[in-house]
C-alpha cells in the first residue's frame, strides 16, 4: 500500500492569512514529494494530488438542517447524541458558527446541549487567525460539557504535534528524509501564526500532550489522519494512545518528529487497497466505520488539485464525504482553502 505523504496539514489555498515561510531547511529536489517513509519531507509547501480524478465513491452527505440536540439532563438517560466536528485550524469565528447552528452551544459560547458527545478529531491551529482561541475554547467547553452530564474531547493531530514540537525543540536539528529539519521550520512552514506561539502558555502544551490519537464511539473508529500508522504504536486504542502519550512525555526531538513524520501521512483509504487499510484499523481496533479527519475533501473528490487554489475557485463541499466502499468519513471540509467548516451528527443519515 503505497500512502501519500502530507507536507501540508489542509492545504494552504487563498483563504490562509498571515503565513510566514522560512525556508532554511535544506530540501532534496530528488525526492518526490508523494513518496512515503524515508522519502518523507515536511519541509516542501505542497500537497500533492498526483494522478487524482474525481472519487466515483460515495457523495458527500449534506449536513441536516440545524436541530438542537435532544439532550438529556445530568442524571440522563443513558448517552447523549454523538458530535464530530473536523479540522478548524484556527478559524474561530467559523467554529463558533457551526457549534450555534447545530445546537450546541448559545450565543455566548457556552455549552447549550446536555448530555450531548462530541468529540473534536485535531488540528486546531495554524493557517487560520486564532488558534489559541480555539483551543480555549475547546478547553472550556469540556468543562461545561462535563457539568451538564455530557461531554467534549479531541483528538491528537499533526498540527498539535508540530506546535508542541515547536514550542519544546525550536530550531533543534532533527533528521528528515530531506536532509537536516527543525520543528521550528516546518511549523511555519505549515502555517504557524506567530500570533499563536506569542500566546500559547503551558497548560496549553499540557492539554495538548495528553490527548488521545484514537478512540471509538458507537461503532465509530474516531483518529486525526488517514494513515496506517496508528499500527506501529500498539494493537489496541489503550495502547496507542499510552505510546503516543508516553512519546510526548519522553521529549526526545527525534521521537517526537518521527511521530509528527507518521501522523502527517494521508491518502491511505482512497483509491485501490483503500478499504482494505481500512478493514486493517478496524480489525486492530474494533468498530464499523473509521471517521478522520486531515486530508481535506476537496483533495480526496479530485476538486482540487493544488494547495495555491490554481484550479479555480473555491471547493463545494457540503458535508461529510463517505468513501472507501462505505467504511470510511472524512470530515476535513477544507475551511482554510475557503470550503466549510464541519460539525456532524453521527450516524450519518442513509
């Protein structure tokens, strides 16, 4: 199975804001930037979709108008409604939105749905204006969620991983399949907002360091990136989760990046082989269907093919795109290159 590498967290198309290259890091041009493994680079700005027509998979499933959820109270009647909500990279304001419109929170951000479940699958910062405030965000409404009888959890993804390895190691040489890199430069690189190191404090660091890389709701195998390398850190959630853990806590730069390095690969569910790498997670670590998040929709459904948008204008997408023979949801809908900012109820209608 041949899993195309992610140099760009969701692609950096018009709507990015604020971006600052460095580009101090050596890159090997032989390399092509699609190989996998020892040809990975996360010093390249592009994502590239090499070959990609349209997906003839299944269609994006549009979103349901907004009805607040019927949630119970504290003492609850069993579990509430299930929430996934995909990258926000740093668009609070968006964010915000679609939580009022699903009901989720009011019109002061507070927590507004009971018993409700929802669960955040990574990549809160960079490219977009404010991630600290996202991550504030998702920080408080955890706390409310809990003292109505529900709950609010994330998941970690790559772009977590990169600002923790920032912040920790800066320009602290690590080894790429491109020669000598640093997490300082491939954060900006990737959309780091200077703004966001400015405010980003400890307790930050720590949320972030302790989040879980998968989990499984209700038959859904919830994970950031569409990769298989969750396999290489254990063969059950509790033990991925332990390893991702146990690696941040280490602080080792190397080991850091070479987590960073896997969680950054995507494209491992589409085309041919991809339901069987999917099968391949959900037998390791149960559930029906895998929900990610990652690599945007318009990259997966062939609508765009270039993270600088020259493929025209912005990218229709009106909610969860279902593909992979029906085993897989990806729900980056792409709010850095101008599409959407997704929050869905699972299951998803039909």
């Amino acid at each position: 199975m041949v899993e195309g590498s992610m140099i760009q967290g969701a692609g950096q198309g018009p709507a990015v804001r604020g971006m600052m290259a460095m580009p101090v890091v050596p890159v090997n041009t032989a390399v092509p930037p699609y190989a996998t493994d020892d040809g990975y680079t996360p010093t390249e700005r592009n994502l590239p979709v090499v070959g990609r027509a349209p997906t003839p998979d299944v269609p994006t499933v549009p979103l349901a108008p907004a009805v607040a959820p019927e949630a119970g109270t504290a003492s609850g009647n069993g579990p509430g409604p299930l929430y996934v909500v995909g990258d926000v990279h740093g668009y609070l304001d968006e964010l915000r939105a679609a939580l009022l419109a699903q009901g989720l929170i009011d019109s002061q951000d507070r927590w507004a749905a009971g018993n409700t479940r929802l669960w955040f699958l990574g990549d809160f910062t960079d490219r977009g204006p404010d991630g600290i405030g996202v991550i504030d965000l998702v920080m408080r409404l955890s706390a409310e969620a809990a003292a109505a009888g529900g709950y609010c959890k994330a998941l970690m993804g790559n772009h977590e991983l990169l600002l923790i390895g920032a912040k920790r190691f800066g320009d602290t040489p690590v080894s790429s399949g491109a020669g000598t890199a640093s997490f300082h430069a491939a954060w900006l690189l990737n959309g780091g907002q200077r703004s966001d190191m400015d405010r980003l404090q400890d307790h930050h660091v720590q949320w972030m360091a302790r989040l879980d890389a998968m989990a499984e709701e209700d038959g859904h195998l919830l994970v950031h990136s569409d990769t298989t390398a969750y396999l290489d850190y254990g063969d059950s959630i509790e033990a991925v989760n332990d390893a991702v853990t146990e690696t941040l806590q280490r602080a080792d730069a190397e080991e850091c990046w070479d987590l960073f390095r896997k969680f950054t690969k995507r494209f491992a569910f589409r085309d041919q082989g991809g339901a069987e790498a999917v099968r391949a997670l959900l037998g390791a670590y149960g559930g029906r269907r895998i929900v990610h998040g990652h690599s945007p929709i318009p990259y997966l459904t062939g609508q765009v093919g270039s993270e600088d948008g020259e493929d025209g204008g912005a990218p229709v997408v009106e909610g969860p795109h279902v593909y992979a023979d029906g085993l897989a949801v990806a729900m980056d809908g792409g709010v850095t290159m101008a599409g959407k900012m997704l929050v869905a109820q699972l299951p998803l209608p039909g």
